[in-house]
C-alpha cells in the first residue's frame, strides 16, 4: 500500500509516541525511509518535542523583546500593503 506525504503528516504525533496499529506504522516507516520531505517533518517534529520539554530558562539579550515586536509590526505593516 502508497501512503501520500499529507496521511503521514497527520500520523507524525502517534508514530513518535509509539501509538500506531502495527500495519500503519510499517507503511509510515516505508514512506519515511523514501521521502525526504516526510523525514524532516519527523526530525522537526521530534525537535520540538525535545526543545520544549527542556526546562532550562535562558536569559534573552536586553532590547530583545522591543527588537522583536518591532521587527513583527514592521512585518505586519508590509503584509497589510
């Protein structure tokens, strides 16, 4: 059985929590070892995971957050022209 990219998309949650019936996971596992796209999703995806359950707490630079609200109003001024 072909599995397209966006049906492996939606199993990305449950192949990495290991909650997938057997039969599906075997077909995502074919499609992610041929398709690179997919395979990044995965690797992206796992990242995030990892990134947001480390609990460390970073000091940002000072002026950080004015840099970046500016930077997303001068953005969202350019989307709205």
């Amino acid at each position: 059985m072909v599995i397209e990219c966006k049906h492996v998309w939606n199993y990305i949650s449950e192949y990495l929590d290991g909650t997938l019936p057997e039969e599906t996971r075997t077909i995502v596992q074919r499609h992610l070892e041929h398709c690179e796209i997919c395979s990044a999703i995965l690797d992206s995806t796992r990242n995030i995971i990892i990134l947001t359950a480390d609990d460390r707490v970073f000091e940002l630079p000072v002026g950080f957050s004015e840099r970046l609200h500016a930077r997303i109003d001068l953005e969202l001024a350019e989307t709205e022209r």
